[in-house]
C-alpha cells in the first residue's frame, strides 16, 4: 500500500508543481505570471495577478509537499480548493476533456481526496517525523475545507465565464 500511496503522491503532486510553475515562472513554455494574470483576468478572478500568483504557490507549494509527503494536510487543503475552483470554472463545459470540460481536474481532486483519508503512507516525510492526521474525521474535515475554499474563491468572481477552448494556463 504504501508504495501506490507514494507512486499516487508523485504523479499528483508532480503535474500539480509542474503547473504551478507555468503559472510563477513561464517554465515549460508557458506564458508566466503575466500571461496567468491575463487568463485569470478574462474569467473574472479579481484582482487577476494576486489570484494567479496565490493559484501558482498554491499548485507549486501544494505539489511539491504532496509529493514528498510533507505536511500531507497542508498540502491537500491547497491542492482540494485549486481543483474544486478549476472544476466550477470548467463545469458549463460539461466532463468530456475534448470540450475542455473537468474529467482531468475531477481526477486528480478524487486522487487528492484519497489521501486526505489515507494519508501519505510510510514512504512520506510526515512518516519519519511521525505525523499522522488520516482517517475518516480528519479526511473529512481537509477535504470539505479545501472544497469551500475552492467554492469561495470561484463564487468571488466578477463575471461567470468558463474556460474556453485554449482552457487554464
């Protein structure tokens, strides 16, 4: 078991910092910051270079804990709201990825949830400190909070659009 929990934290924690660092530093091709704040800006995120800057630490920090295993609640409770928020913004779309829908993002908050009652296993650095909050309370309670946070943010914006064709940065 602890060896998929680890194979589970490291590909969603991966593609998650991947991503964020799109979003922070133009890494991989992307268009950075500037580039985020503007697509942040079109889907009504206010103000839009604060939004993505926090959606950039969130996904990079929130990853990278993750995958180490590092404060596993910590790092749910950022990547559970970033995926609640991106699944609202691409719900009008409906599921199918080909319409740029949410079957991706309802992944990886389905992986992202399954360790919040889990928790990272013993291959985890939550494990050699001897940190553990897992188990159905402690699930329940990061997963429903990183889902408000995630409702919150995505309610506050100033004009209801979904992700278009070229989708999220």
């Amino acid at each position: 078991m602890d060896i998929g929990l680890l194979i589970l934290r490291l590909a969603v924690g991966l593609v998650m910092a991947y991503h964020g660092t799109e979003k922070l530093f133009g890494w991989w091709g992307a268009d950075g910051l500037k580039g985020a704040a503007a697509f942040f800006g079109r889907m009504g995120y206010r103000p839009p270079l604060l939004m993505a800057a926090v959606a950039g630490l969130a996904e990079t920090a929130g990853g990278l804990l993750l995958a180490a295993g590092a404060l596993t609640p910590l790092a749910v409770l950022m990547l559970a709201g970033t995926f609640a928020n991106i699944v609202i913004l691409h719900l009008p779309n409906g599921l199918s990825r080909r319409r740029n829908g949410f079957e991706y993002e309802l992944v990886l908050l389905a992986a992202t949830c399954c360790l919040a009652f889990t928790g990272p296993g013993a291959l985890a650095v939550d494990a050699l400190l001897g940190l553990s909050l897992a188990g159905a309370t402690w699930g329940a309670a990061l997963v429903g909070a990183g889902l408000l946070a995630g409702v919150v943010v995505s309610a506050s914006r100033t004009r209801k659009v979904s992700a278009g064709p070229a989708g999220a940065p």
